[in-house]
C-alpha cells in the first residue's frame, strides 16, 4: 500500500497532470486519426478505382489518387470545421496538408499491396 501512496503523491505535482492529460489526449484522439484516416482512404479508393476505368489514358492513376485524395480530404476537413464551428488556425491546415499525404501514399500504394496478398494467400486468382 506505500507503494501506491507514494505514487499517487508523486503523480500530483504539475509535470505529471500534464503528462497525464497529454496521454489522456494520444489515447483518445489517436484511435479517432487512424479511424479518419482509414475511412478516407477507403473513400478515395473506392473513387479512384471508378475513376481509374474511365480517365485511364488521359491521367496517370498515382496522380489520379492524389487529386482525389486531396479532394475528399480537404472536404472532410472543411465539413468537420464547419460542423462543429471552430476557428481555422495555421497548424490545423499544416495538419489537413500532411493529412492529405498520407491518405494519397496509403491509396496509391494500400490497395496494390492488398491485392497482392489476396492473391498470394489464394482469395482471390491472379489478373493477367
């Protein structure tokens, strides 16, 4: 029983609050950036592989998922802003930008890889 007093008085200066609250933050807000990032990349797959089929000559598919990626992202971002009515501030677009990066880089190379291992593991037969 020592043990957990002296831990929780020492828990109770101020450096530890905040390292607590900034954990507290990483648990909660975290799973909620891979949820987001998922959902938009699912989207900008599902767009660009309708889109792929019909702009398929005149526009390459990485950049193709990129512009769409950019698209959608930049939409989610405007759409969550102007729903929950919160200033804009300069991290928050530095932060969209990086957004927009990952969903593009995990679309372009997320779906290839997801293919290759259903075809690997025998899902799904090969395309020629």
């Amino acid at each position: 029983m020592r043990i957990g007093n002296f831990a929780i008085r020492k828990m109770r200066n101020h450096n530890n609050r905040r390292t607590r609250f900034a954990w507290l933050l990483m648990m909660v807000y975290l799973p909620m950036l891979l949820a987001l990032v998922l959902a938009l990349t699912l989207v900008t797959n599902i767009i660009v592989q309708v889109l792929k089929s019909l702009l398929y000559d005149m526009l390459p598919t990485n950049l193709l998922a990129f512009l769409v990626a950019a698209v959608v992202t930049v939409g989610a971002g405007f759409g969550l802003w102007s729903y929950y009515r919160f200033a804009i501030t300069g991290w928050m677009i530095v932060a969209l930008i990086a957004l927009i990066f990952l969903v593009a880089f995990s679309a372009m190379f997320g779906y290839d890889k997801l293919v290759q291992l259903m075809e690997q593991a025998g899902w799904i037969k090969a395309q020629k």
